[in-house]
C-alpha cells in the first residue's frame, strides 16, 4: 500500500482527527501499512479499564491501540472501527485519483458517481447519482463536502460519448427556448392585429 498517493492521502487523513496522538502517526502508518498490527497482542486492557473509556467489555482492545489515542477523544467510541474507517478513507481516496488519472489517459471527459444502492449510502451520494462530471473536476474534494459516510464506498462510472450527448441537450434546450420565444411573438403580432381589427 505504499506510495506517493497514498502518503499524501495519510498524511492528509491523518492530520484532519482530533482523537489520535500527534506522536503516534509513524505507528499507525505502519498499521495501515499492515507493517505492524495493533490489534495483535496479549496486552490488553482489563475490564476495568475499558469501563473507565465506555468500551464494549465484549471487545478486546490491545493497550498498544489505545495508545495511539487521545482517551478522552475516544469515550464510548470504538477505537477499531476508527482505525478501519481510516484505513478505507484512505485506499478509496486512492482509488478514485486512480481512477481519474486513467481516465485522462483514455481521453475521457466525463464520468459519473455511482453508489452500492443500499441502506449505508448516504443522503449525499445519492443527491450526486445523476450529475455529470467533468474530468477536470476534484471528485475527492466534491465528496469531502458531501459524503456524509466514514468512507465513501462509490466508484466512477466513465460517461462514453458524453461530450457530444451533453452538446446535444444543450442544442435541443436552445431550439426549444428559440421555438418559446418564436411563438410568443407570434401571439402578441396576432393579439395586437385582433385589437386593431377590433376597433378599427
């Protein structure tokens, strides 16, 4: 999982939570990396001290996991699922600049979100389904404000042709809107010839 995209996109991730310890970044690189595993050991809390952070006592929590946090961040929450979220986050940040950059390559102009229709797609993605988007457009940074999931689980569609579909609507709006106006015209000349027939 290592590479420049990647990086940035941990970095970025990284950076943007209040819960986690700003000296435990390399660490829980590495666990994203799965280098090291912090879910992996005999060294786990007591039950008394996953009821003093309001943990599930039906979970295990390694002390090495709890480490990377700030505890009064993490009260009630779970600690592996927010390891989880991010780790995700950031390989479908990955995927979609991926996906982007190989659609540049194949000369494609636009393209369309498409989500996994069912109950954890958010109200957000789903508001995105019919838009068409342009390729020079920053779909990571469209969903940063939008998506309303840990991770957005969507992929991109390529729009095949689109260029020429989308020149195509634009031409029928403006005949329809020429055809409007046209027959406005028309009405108000024939409305004004009545009125003079009238009183002439």
């Amino acid at each position: 999982m290592k590479n420049a995209s990647i990086d940035h996109f941990f970095n970025q991730e990284f950076d943007k939570q209040d819960y986690f310890k700003q000296n435990a970044k390399e660490i829980v690189k590495q666990h994203i990396e799965h280098t090291i595993n912090l879910n992996e050991s005999k060294n786990l809390l007591s039950a008394e001290e996953k009821k003093a952070l309001q943990l599930d006592d039906k979970l295990e929590f390694t002390k090495e996991l709890i480490d990377v946090f700030k505890k009064e961040h993490i009260l009630g929450l779970n600690p592996k699922a927010l390891l989880s979220n991010l780790f995700h986050k950031i390989r479908t940040l990955d995927y979609k600049q991926t996906t982007i950059d190989e659609f540049k390559k194949s000369g494609v102009l636009y393209f369309k979100l498409k989500h996994s229709c069912d109950e954890k797609t958010c109200k957000g993605c789903e508001s995105l389904v019919e838009r068409v988007f342009s390729i020079d457009e920053d779909i990571n940074e469209i969903l940063e404000h939008t998506c309303t999931s840990a991770y957005c689980r969507c992929f991109l569609q390529e729009i095949s042709h689109a260029q020429e579909d989308i020149e195509n609507t634009l031409k029928k709006k403006k005949e329809n809107e020429s055809n409007i106006s046209f027959k406005l015209i028309f009405f108000i000349l024939a409305l004004v010839l009545f009125t003079l027939f009238i009183y002439s």
